[in-house]
C-alpha cells in the first residue's frame, strides 16, 4: 500500500490512518483537489458487513466536493454499488459516519430501472410528480429534460422501444428530473456498446457542466474513469477501501500520450490490488 | 480487465458530430414495426376448429353406435336450442346467470382487491391468513352449497355466497402473486424518487403488478361462473331464478338430454366470449404495453 514515487503519473496512496486528501497537496494539478470545494459527501471510517460475513467495506474515507465529478473504480465485487448504496441510504453502514446531503441524493441505476408500463415522458414526469411539482408544470419540465438528452421525439415510447442507450438516457433525465445536487451513478453504461458508450460520455459531461451536478459515478473500466472523473477514487477488494486517488486534467482527455500514461498507471495499480487475491 | 493500456478514450469530434452521430444510433436502434390492423386468422382459426369437432361430432353420432336419446349429435342438440330459444328459456336462462354472474365477479373485485392488497403489503397479515386463503382456493366452493342452502334457503343470496367463496380466494391469490413478481428495483427506485407508503403503493406496486392482478381476476371469474353454475344445478326452486344450471337440471329431469347439451353449450359459450371480449384484450393490451408479448404465441 507504500506510494509509488517512480511512476510516471503522481499517485497518492491513502494510508489509512491519515485523513484522506491531506496527502493530496503533492499532486501536480491541486486547484482541482477536493478540500478547497465545499464538500459535499463525507465519509469517515465507513464500514459495511452482510450478516456475520467478512466486511464488504472496511475504513472507508473519502471527501467530494461540491460540483465535483468523481470516478470510482474498482474490480467487479469490491463493494462500489454497496458504497453508493449507502451514499443514497438504500442502506445502512455498519460502522463509521457519514455526511451527505440532507435532501438525498439522485441515483442511476446500471439497468435503466424504467417503469414498462409509462412512457419516456411518463417516468420522467413520475419522478417530478413524487417530488411535488404541480401537473402543468411536470409536462413542460419533463419535455425540457428529454430535450436535454437529445430524445424529445422519442418521449412517447415506452421503454421496451427504444435502445439500450436511449433507456439509459431517459433514465439520465429521470434523474436530473429529481433536482438533487448530488448525483450518483452505478455503472450506468457498462452494458452499453463502445460507441453509444463514448456518446454517453460526451453527453454526460455536457449535463455534468451545464447543471453543475456532484456527480460520484462508479466504473470498472479505467478508461471510462479517467474520460469522466475530475478525481479517480481507487477502491480495493475485500475489504473495499479507497486506496490511491489521481486527478485528471483535460490534458489527460485530448493528449493520447498523456491520457495513455495515466491510464496504464490506473490500470497497474487496479492489477496489482487484484493480484494479491490471487 | 480488459482495457488495453493503449487506448484511452479522447474527446474526438465536434458537438454537431456527436448529434448526429446519435441521432443516427437512435434511428437505427429503434424498432420500426407499425402497428397491424385486425388480423382474420384470430377469429377464422377459433371457427374452423370449432367446425371441425362438429362434423366430428356428428360424423360420429351418424355411425350410430349409441342410442340418439343419449348421444345426440349437433343436429339435434341445434334444433333443441332453437324450441327453448323459441319459449325463451335460452333468452331468460343466460339473462340471469350472466346477471349473477357479473354482480357476484363485481363484489369479489371490491372486497378481494383492497385484502389482496394489504396481505401483500403487510408481512404479519400475510403471514397470518396467507395459508387459509390459499387453503380456501383449493376447497371447491360447491362444498359450500349445502351450508349456503341451511343459512340462506332457496334464495339469490346462496348463489351470491357460493360465487364469493369461490371467486375472492383466486383474486386475492392473483394479486399477491402480482406484487411477489415485481422486480425489486422497481421499489428501490420508487425509494429513490422519494415515493411515501402510500405512493409507493399506488403509483408503483399496483401498476407493476397489473399483470399479475388481471390474471387472479380472470382466474376468480372463471371460478365464479363455476361455482355459480353449480350453485344453480343444486338449488332448485324457491326464489331461485331460472338460470342456465337450472335449465340443466330440468334436463335432467325430464330426461332430454339435447337440452342438457343445449345448457352445456349455452354455459361455454359465455365462457368463451366474456374471455374474447373482455379478458383476452385487456391482457393484450396491458402485456403489449409493457413489451412482453414479441415471441409469444397469443
Ligand atoms: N445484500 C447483500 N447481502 C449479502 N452480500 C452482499 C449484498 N450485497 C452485496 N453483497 C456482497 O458484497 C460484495 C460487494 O458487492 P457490490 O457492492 O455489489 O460490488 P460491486 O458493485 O463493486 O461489483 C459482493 O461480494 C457481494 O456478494
Ligand atoms: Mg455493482
């Protein structure tokens, strides 16, 4: 768990007894760091166990900024989706504290979780409903939202019409259609193909920066963290914890050799957390 | 993993490549069959497969291997029909059934759709009654017959009660089946989205257990058609109505048995078409809605 001085790409390993991003001042790009913002999600010592079973996750700490998009990468089983579960309070942490904002938080589930019998129109509108807007004013709002997505023509169909990525995009607006600061995503698009996938990117930035959303969107796939994050949270197996964070700039997005070397740097590091199971 | 350490992904593209780039995903992955209009071999089908058992039928009954007083064919059993239709009896006999019938169906759905819903909904009730209510489909409601006869005398209100005990346990069971098939992330979402107990209820577990609930509604008609019917063949008499059980009796009675066929035919044949006109599309629809149906041999 020692930092790696020598690699290419500054790392910061968090050891775990330090407060999480005191280490973060030795990275090269630290006006993006996380304590200068409000914050927006605290987690201290956070800790879950199923049952009697060994703990899912064990010590974890983490501070997001407010207006933040931060990736969380992990193997599959390390405990992301039980993370944001706890984030959302779908469930409970066993140990440890949290602090996250008192109006909840907005979730994307991986399937698109669309309602089958309502329209596109109808689940956005339903989430807008449960959160007390009036009639009139759900359909206008609704529209605006699937305009935002690019799928104001298709806000007719029900969900089993329209593709794999359209679902997802609709359920982007169910989303945004809760109006919460924060916005927590669980793989949303790991069951997409590669081409919807790099448009849903593109998308998802441009909502990230014209809503100015927290967004903590969970991945397996290291180059999807590093094309979204603003921050990339490192997140151990059994127990899961956050072990290493990098920044991305926008360099690491548009400059192949810089954005190759710190995808290869992720992706050692995640191997060698993986290896140790083996 | 996977990812090759190669290739990141970069921005590439301006925002109007993107837009239509997507838009062209869109159109190419969503699905483009039009709706067809009403399609003959639905009713074409049911009809010649009907035809055919009545030549069947009476190819059979030609061969004369029976007597016709007991083996009538279709001839026979059509002109028998026509004589009661001529008297009436036909006219009066579906006329009350089918009126039984549908109040009986209509206060089952009142009293079995809030129960269903709160055994569902209320792990200690279920928990309680669940077993009796099952327990309670399974006993054929004739059984309740006689005690029906001792409580309520030759009256409506013993077909009324023998038509409830036999239709609200299917419903109930129907809806519960309903609401244990909804995925459970329906439920988180609905918790997500910040839905109460109440519009948790409503909005969410109701609707997606609509399927399910239609299904435990046909199924309680179905009971409570027969239960009625069978209620009519037993209590013969008092005030008592003439309905299509009773026309089977009296066939019995009088020992004809073209109206006895007369009254079986009569009593599938309602059944057939409150199924073709009510349940079937209902279903349909409501499974076509949700994009169950592709595949299907419906
Ligand atoms: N409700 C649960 N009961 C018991 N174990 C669970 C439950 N949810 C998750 N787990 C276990 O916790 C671990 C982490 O699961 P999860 O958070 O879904 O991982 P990830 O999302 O990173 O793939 C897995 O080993 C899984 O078996
Ligand atoms: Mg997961």
């Amino acid at each position: 768990m020692a930092a790696t001085p020598e690699a290419a790409v500054s790392e910061t390993a968090v050891s775990e007894t330090a407060v999480p991003h005191a280490a973060v001042s030795t990275d090269p790009a630290p006006s993006l760091a996380a304590p200068r913002r409000e914050a927006a999600v605290v987690l201290e010592n956070l800790g879950k166990r199923f049952g009697s079973g060994a703990p899912v996750l064990e010590d974890v700490n983490a501070t997001i900024g407010q207006g933040e998009f931060v990736a969380l990468l992990g193997a599959s089983g390390c405990g992301k989706s039980t993370l944001l579960n706890i984030i959302a309070g779908l469930e409970e942490p066993s140990s440890g504290a949290l602090e996250v904002p008192s109006d909840g938080a907005a979730f994307m589930f991986q399937d698109s979780a669309l309602f089958p019998w309502i329209s596109a129109r109808g689940n956005v509108e339903l989430a807008l409903k449960l959160r007390g807007v009036g009639r009139a004013e759900r359909r206008t709002r609704a529209m605006e939202l699937l305009e935002l997505v690019h799928l104001a023509e298709a806000a007719d169909k029900r969900p089993h019409e329209l593709s794999g990525g359209m679902r997802q995009r609709v359920s982007l607006a169910r989303a945004l259609a809760q109006d919460r600061p924060l916005l927590l995503m669980d793989e949303p698009f790991a069951a997409l193909d590669a081409i919807t996938r790099d448009l849903l990117h593109d998308e998802l930035e441009r909502i990230w920066k014209e809503t100015g959303r927290t967004i903590v969107f969970v991945t397996h796939n290291v180059r999807e963290a590093v094309r979204l994050g603003q921050r990339v949270l490192l997140l151990s197996s059994r127990p899961g914890r956050v072990v290493a964070q990098w920044e991305v700039s926008e360099e690491h997005r548009t400059n192949a050799g810089k954005a190759g070397e710190l995808t290869g740097a992720i992706t050692t590091r995640l191997r060698e957390e993986i290896r140790r199971h083996a | 993993m996977p990812e090759t350490v190669t290739a990141p992904v970069l921005k590439q593209g301006s925002p109007d490549d993107f837009r239509q780039l997507e838009a062209g995903l869109d159109s190419l992955q969503s699905e483009t069959t039009a709706k067809h209009g009403v399609d003959w071999t639905r009713v074409l089908l049911p009809l010649a497969a009907f035809l055919v058992i009545l030549v069947a039928w009476q190819v059979y009954v030609s061969l004369g291997f029976r007597r016709r007083d007991i083996v009538p064919g279709p001839l026979d059993v059509i002109g028998s029909l026509s004589t009661l239709w001529g008297e009436g009896s036909v006219q009066q006999a579906v006329w009350t059934s089918l009126q039984r019938g549908l109040v009986g169906f209509l206060i089952s759905v009142a009293v079995a759709t809030p129960l269903g819903l709160l055994l569902a909904q209320v792990k200690l009730l279920r928990r309680a009654f669940g077993p009796l209510i099952s327990g309670l489909q399974v006993l054929p409601s004739v059984a309740w017959v006689p005690a029906a006869i001792l409580w309520f005398g030759l009256t409506d209100g013993t077909a009324y009660f023998v038509v409830l005990m036999g239709a609200i346990p299917s419903m109930v069971n129907g809806l519960i089946a309903g609401v244990d098939q909804i995925p459970p992330q329906y439920r988180r979402v609905g918790q997500v989205l910040g839905a109460s107990r109440l519009e948790m209820a409503l909005q969410i577990v109701l609707p997606a257990a609509l399927p399910g609930y239609v299904a435990g509604l046909k199924q309680g008609w179905a009971f409570s058609w027969r239960s009625l019917m069978a209620a009519e063949i037993i209590t013969v008499g008092g005030t008592m109505g003439f309905g299509l059980g009773s026309l089977l009796d009296q066939g019995r009675t009088l020992s004809d048995m073209s109206v006895v066929f007369s009254a079986i035919l009569l009593i599938l044949f309602v059944g057939i078409i409150v199924e073709l006109l009510v349940f079937a599309p209902i279903e349909k629809r409501l499974l076509r809605g949700r994009g169950l149906l592709s595949g299907s041999t419906r």
